[in-house]
C-alpha cells in the first residue's frame, strides 16, 4: 500500500507539474507575440526611406540587381543562367549566369511569382525594394534561435531586439537596399543556428538543415567564406581541447569530411585496440602521414611560390595585411568599403554594444559549453576582419548583438533574483527556490519511507537508481541563494541604469534609420538654414536624358561606379561598371580621364564611345563627385600604363584644382569636363566642395561638346565630336596625306596608351 504521505505528496506533485507546464505554455505564448512584435519593428524602422522619399532602389549595385532580377522574372531561369549581357564592359561583355550570385535574385523573383500567382498584383521593383526589410525579420527571428541555443530564450529575445534595430544591419538592409546582404546576413546567422542545434542536439535532420542553409548563404553572397572558416575553426577548437563527441561529428560531417573523419576513426580504434596495439597503431599512421604530408607542402609551397600573390586573392590578402591593397591594389583600395573602419564609426554602427560585448563574453565562460564557445571565436574572429574592413561591420553586428543580448539577460536575472529575495512578503515565500528552478528540499527522515515505497518495484537495479534520484534531490538551500545576492538598492539602480542604456539604444537606432542611412543616393537632399528641404534629383534626370536623347546602340564612358545605373536606368550600353572584374579596362577609363584632350579623344574613339558622363559636385557642395575620386583613377590607370605618373597631378605632394595646380592636372580631360564654363555660375570659379577658386577658368573644348548639364550640375554629359569636325580650322593637308590618314584609320590606328 501506498503511505499516507505518497497519498498527500501525489496530488501536490501533480498539481504542481500542472501549474509548471501552465506556465510553460503561457510563457511559450508571450514569447511567440514578442517575437512577432520583433519581427514589426525590424520591418517598419527600415521604411524611413519608403517615407521619407519614395519607393525607389538605393545606391548603385542593387540597380545591376534590379535588372536581373527583372530579366529572370520577364524570361525565365533557363535563359537567365544562359545570359550573356552585350551591354557591359563593351566590347568584352558578361556572362551573367556565371558570375553572380544568384541567391538573391532567385528570392526575389520567387515572391514575385508567389504574390503574383496569389492574384496580388505587385510589381518586380516593389518586391526589391522591400525584401531587405522582409529578411530582417527573419534574421531576428535567426538571432533568437541561435542564441537561445545558447543561453536560454531570454537572452534570445534580447538578441533578436538589438539585431532587428542594430545601425549597422540598418546600412544594408533599408527599404530600397537591394543587394546581396539583404538576404545573406538571415543566411549566415540560421546557419550558425543549425550548426549549434545539431551540436547539442547531434540530430542528422539538422544538419542535413544546415548543409541546405549554407548552400544558399553561398548563392547570396562572398562572405560565405566567412562560414567555410569559422566553423572548421570551432571543430578544431573543440578538438584540441578535448571536446570531440559524436555530436560534433554530426553537425560538421555533412559540411566538411576529412579533418573529423580521421578524428573520429581514431576514436574508434581507440576503442577496439589494447592501449599498446593503440600506441603502435598510432605510430605508423603518424610515420606514414608526415610523409606524405611533406611530400604535399612541397609541392604546395612549389606552386604557391610561382604565383606573384602566393595563391592569395587579392581581397584575401587584403584582410590579412590591411595595407596590402594600398600599395598593390588600387582598385580594391578606392572603394569605401573596403577602407578599415574609424573608431567612431564603431560606436555610430553598434552603439552601447561594444560595452556589453565583453560581458557577453564573461557570460559565455558560466558555463563553458560547445556553443557557447562558438559564440566567442565567432565575435573575435568578426571584431578582427571588422577592423580591417569597413564593410565587416556587418558580420560583426549579429555577433554583438548576440552576445550583449547573452550579457543583459543575465543582468537582469542576477538582478530581478536580488529584488526578489529582498522584497517584504517575499524573502521568506517557501515556493521562491522552486520559481528558481529547484525544488523542496527532503528531509532526512524522509528518505526511508521512500525506499520502502521503492522495494515494492521488482528490479534491484530500478531500486538503486530511484535511491540515487531521491538523494539527488537537495538543492542549495535559501542561505546558499542568498550568497548571490546584491543589496536591494544597488540592484534597483542597475536595473534602471539598464533600462535608460536600452532607451538610449532605441533613440539612437531609430535616429541612425531615419537620418543616416536611409537617404537613396539616387536622390540627395539638403536642407537650408530656414528649414526648408531642398531635394537634387540630378542623376534620374541625366539617365532619363540619355535614354530619350540618344541612340540605343551608343556608348557611354564613365567612371565605373556609375556604370549599373546607367545600364539599369538609361539602357545603354557601357565600358566598366561595378563589378571590376577586369582592371585594364577600368585602367584604360581611367588613363583617358587622366590624359590631355586629344589624347583622351582618341582613347573613347577607338572603343566606339559616343557619350562621356561625369559627376560633379562643385556647385551644389556634393563631395562624392569625380575630382574627388580623381586620384584613383590615375593610381589605377599608372598601375597599367606606365606614362601616367601620379606625381605629375601633384604640387609638393598635394592635390590642388586652384592656380597652383599643376599643368598636368589642369590640362587632363577630367578637369575641363567637370570645370567647362563653370566660372559662369558665380563669375568666380568657386568650388564648394574643393573651398577654393578654380586655378583655369577659361578655357574651350576642342574634341567634345557639351550636350547636357542637369540643373544643379552634378552629372555633365558631353558627346565626342566626330573627326571631320575636330580637323576643321586647322590647315588643309594633301589630298595624298588625307588618304594615307584615312587608310590608316580604317586599318586600325595603334592606341596611343598601349
């Protein structure tokens, strides 16, 4: 028979697994609404754009985007891996389906197709405009499962907060910004997520998840290599110190094979063998190995050593000598993104993060577990490569998030426990160890009885494990509690200072989302001393001119940072955009801007350019513009050909556009385009961006003619003169040298930059 004291303890055990499991579900169900609410907020606070201006794409890759995601949706899959764009990098062109990453394209297209089929009549530009938006959710949603893998659901919820307002996700991710991070950044941290839940869980349908996650991060962007680094890394880790199980072997098999399947047929040999056939065993595989592993790095360090790069590629050797672009790679080196990070901009693009990351860290050690010291090689690994790389910043912003997430819930758990336990009515509550996590503790009379009830079972073994349950069950009692505990008004004021830090994150995301990142560079805007708002619509206007004003077939020369736009916006065709696959061509734009007139005439000339645009910004004050990229390409264009020498556009080592600028410099082809009659606009020449007044002011063309200039100046459209044009004036020649000159220009005149 059952004792008395089973018949009492049964319904309150039952009662009390009841309320638990009552209180699991009500708190799984506030969960699921918080997330939803996360999901709100990391949607709308990216529609400041939208807003603010109008529904338009951002900035200057995501219009190459655009376009292909509109050929895909107009032409299906098949011609889309088939496409061979005739209308970039002319005369060379570009297999597209080859050289993107499609990831992004695909998504987008695919919700086009679904919204469309569900008789939601929206249009391809509107679905990438707002698919950043839509993934930012997600990958809050990601950040939440992987930290609750970690530390619990409360710091997931806390994660996944900070991510879904966190500035330097919002650079990338706003309304408009259509490019490759939009959906890579939700890639990369599920990723992350399966790999951990398999981890802990050693469950092959995960990882078979996670084999699938990385396979699209690797569609949607380079940073893959990110992955393919870091989590071979943490497999090691583990490895070294000692932390190999089968759960590890799950979770990175189906990624990478070798390194653990080697470990784990150790293991296994291990086990079969005597600890001597073991230690001989190990013996000729280690002999054997290092043979051949010698033999290997020979022949690597043979064919490495042929290779100018060392078998590095050029970003590659950029993250890992941060100068190694500027002395070496030009190219590389002028774009924005890829110059190392200021330390300011830490603090505008993860704010009071950088402060609560280390005690994230701290955190992760209380316990030490596999995931949690995933969690810290991934914040150092991304804090390194965030300091070399500006663009980084966005690997490190999920990782920050992360961890000061892990770092506040646990604040606030030392905390709220502190308060607790000092609360009146409260401090001396028997169910407070039990709301704790741990239950009542059992008297020592107590015991004896239960072992009694335990011989009616009828295996010895059962009755030895139910003894060794009930012994277990002590937990540290209420004084041992309280030796965690901080003062009652200490706590209180951490509690609030914590609150006014989260408050002050809130404002100043939501600052950085409306002001700072979510002005296209399409349309720019300025306001003026009374208030008023003053929108520079200047580059839809140029594009909308050249697709109305000239040829479909013609072709225009440029800078390559404007070269998706022109082909996405204007339809026409370019010579370099921005994917900067092939740096002779952009070296051969950039020797003809750097070149006199003439010289640069003939350059355009012989690759069939009818139009040259150039961005300008002296009039408006608009600092982006060509002068000031001016430097660039001539670094890039010295780098190929020879006769353009940096130091020839300098005066005692500075770049000056005033009357002490050099002849060189005032004579190239860059400076007469952006300055052609530009004294006219204030009888001056006073640059506004420069803060100087222009060193040659007046001054004709002879090769060009200016044929369109928007209306505050900042895009300028000139069109080549053709060659009976530019010889009329000069002396007549012979009829003889006249044919001599004709037959050679029909053969095909040596290019005077070769």
């Amino acid at each position: 028979m059952a004792s008395p004291e089973s018949a009492v303890n049964g319904p309150t055990m039952t009662a009390g697994a009841a309320s638990k499991s009552l209180r699991n579900a009500f708190g799984g169900v506030i969960a699921f609404i918080i997330l939803v609410l996360i999901g709100v907020l990391a949607f709308s606070i990216r529609l400041f754009s939208v807003i603010k201006y109008e529904s338009v794409i951002h900035e200057f890759d995501p219009y190459f985007n655009y376009r292909v995601t509109q050929f895909l949706s107009k032409n299906g899959i098949y011609d889309f891996w088939n496409w061979f764009d005739d209308r970039t990098w002319y005369p060379l062109g570009r297999v597209i389906g080859g050289t993107v990453y499609p990831g992004l394209t695909l998504t987008a297209g695919t919700i086009w197709k679904v919204v469309n089929s569900l008789n939601i009549p929206l249009s391809v530009e509107t679905v990438c405009v707002f698919t950043a938006p839509i993934f930012s959710a997600f990958a809050s949603w990601a950040a939440y499962l992987l930290t609750k893998e970690v530390k619990g659901p409360g710091a997931g919820l806390t994660a996944a907060a900070l991510l879904a307002m966190v500035p330097s996700y919002i650079s990338r991710s706003v309304a408009g910004s259509y490019d490759n991070e939009a959906v890579a950044i939700f890639a990369l941290v599920f990723t992350f997520y399966l790999y951990i839940k398999t981890l802990n869980t050693g469950s092959l349908f995960y990882a078979t998840l996670n084999a699938l996650a990385y396979f699209y991060m690797v569609c949607s962007w380079g940073g893959y290599t990110f992955i393919i680094n870091l989590i071979p890394m943490h497999v090691l880790l583990c490895i070294v110190t000692g932390r190999y199980s089968s759960r590890l072997y799950i979770a990175y098999a189906p990624l990478v094979f070798i390194i653990i399947h080697v470990v784990a047929l150790a293991y296994y040999i291990k086990g079969i063998l005597s600890p001597k056939m073991f230690k001989v065993a190990v013996t000729l595989v280690v002999s054997a190995g290092l043979a051949v592993c010698c033999a290997v790095i020979a022949i690597l360090i043979a064919v490495v050593a042929s290779s100018p790069t060392k078998g590095w590629s050029g970003r590659s050797l950029t993250l890992l000598d941060p100068t190694y672009a500027s002395k070496y790679i030009p190219i590389i080196a002028s774009v924005s993104e890829h110059q190392p990070p200021t330390w300011p901009s830490y603090f505008m693009d993860i704010n009071v993060l950088a402060f609560l990351v280390p005690a994230g860290i701290i955190a992760c050690f209380m316990p030490l577990t596999d995931s949690s010291s995933f969690v810290i090689l991934y914040i150092v690994t991304s804090v390194y490569f965030s300091g070399v790389m500006v663009r980084l910043m966005l690997v490190l912003a999920p990782a920050a998030c992360i961890l000061s997430g892990i770092a506040l819930s646990e604040a606030f758990n030392v905390l709220t426990r502190s308060i607790k336990f000092q609360l009146p009515g409260i401090a001396g509550n028997p169910s407070i160890a039990e709301e704790n996590g741990s239950s009542t503790v059992v008297a020592p009379n107590d015991i004896p009885k239960t072992e009694e009830a335990a011989k009616e079972k009828p295996a010895k073994k059962n009755r030895k494990k139910e003894k060794e349950n009930v012994e277990k069950k002590p937990t540290p009692s209420k004084t041992e509690k309280r030796l965690l505990v901080l003062p009652l008004e200490a706590s209180v004021i951490a509690v609030l200072l914590l609150v006014l830090l989260g408050a002050f994150y809130v404002v100043h995301c939501v600052w950085a989302a409306a002001e700072a990142y979510s002005a296209p560079s399409i349309v720019l805007t300025s306001h003026s001393n009374d208030g008023g708002l003053h929108v520079f619509d200047d580059f839809r206007e140029a594009y909308s001119w050249l697709s109305h004003n000239t040829d479909v077939d013609d072709k225009v020369a440029s800078w390559w940072d404007y070269g998706y736009q022109t082909t996405a916006m204007a339809n026409r065709t370019v010579l370099v955009d921005n994917n900067t696959w092939n740096n002779t061509h952009i070296a051969t734009v950039g020797t003809a801007m750097s070149s006199p007139e003439k010289q640069a005439w003939e350059i355009f000339h012989s690759l069939d350019v009818k139009y040259v645009l150039v961005v300008f910004g002296g009039v408006v004050g608009y600092p982006s513009d060509d002068i000031n990229k001016f430097l660039w390409m001539v670094r890039i264009g010295g780098g190929v050909f020879p006769h353009i020498k940096e130091p020839d556009y300098l005066r005692d080592g500075q770049y000056r556009i005033d009357a002490q600028a050099t002849p060189t410099m005032l004579n190239c082809l860059m400076y007469k385009l952006s300055y052609f009659r530009f004294v006219e606009t204030d009888g001056k020449g006073f640059d506004r961006v420069r803060r100087t007044e222009i060193g040659k002011k007046h001054f004709k063309l002879t090769h060009f003619e200016e044929v369109f200039t928007t209306h505050h100046w900042m895009v300028r459209i000139y069109k080549l003169k053709p060659q009976r044009n530019r010889i009329r004036g000069k002396t007549k020649k012979s009829k003889s040298s006249r044919s001599v000159s004709s037959k050679r220009d029909v053969r095909g005149k040596r290019n005077p930059w070769h």
